[in-house]
C-alpha cells in the first residue's frame, strides 16, 4: 500500500515560485475567457436577424 508522507513527498516553492505560477494560471484564465467570449458572440449572433443591405443607416446611428 503506497502511503504519502506530507514532510517529504510534498513540493515546497517558494513566494516568488508561487507567484510566477499564480501569475501564469492567471494569464491561462484569461486566455480561456477570451474563448468563452468568442462562442458567446457566436451564439448571440445566431439569434440575430440579418440586417438587408437596402436600410439605409445614419451616420449618427453609428455615432450613438
């Protein structure tokens, strides 16, 4: 039977190490919502009608 003995089979980091590793799972999150974003805009944009190329659009709609 395999056992663990948490005073030495356990990785110690330092501070700085678990910031740089903080800091990367961070970044990795970050990427991943970008993701998330992306397939929310597809699916948001699936439920919209398409807009006919023959209604004209005001410059001030543009603006507001």
């Amino acid at each position: 039977m395999n056992t663990l003995n948490t005073t030495t089979d356990v990785e110690l980091l330092s501070d700085a190490e678990l910031e740089v590793r903080e800091a990367a799972i961070i970044a990795h999150i970050d990427h991943l919502k970008g993701y998330l974003w992306q397939i929310d805009v597809e699916r948001w944009s699936r439920t919209q009608f398409p807009m006919p190329a023959s209604i004209p659009v005001m410059a001030e709609e543009y603006a507001a």
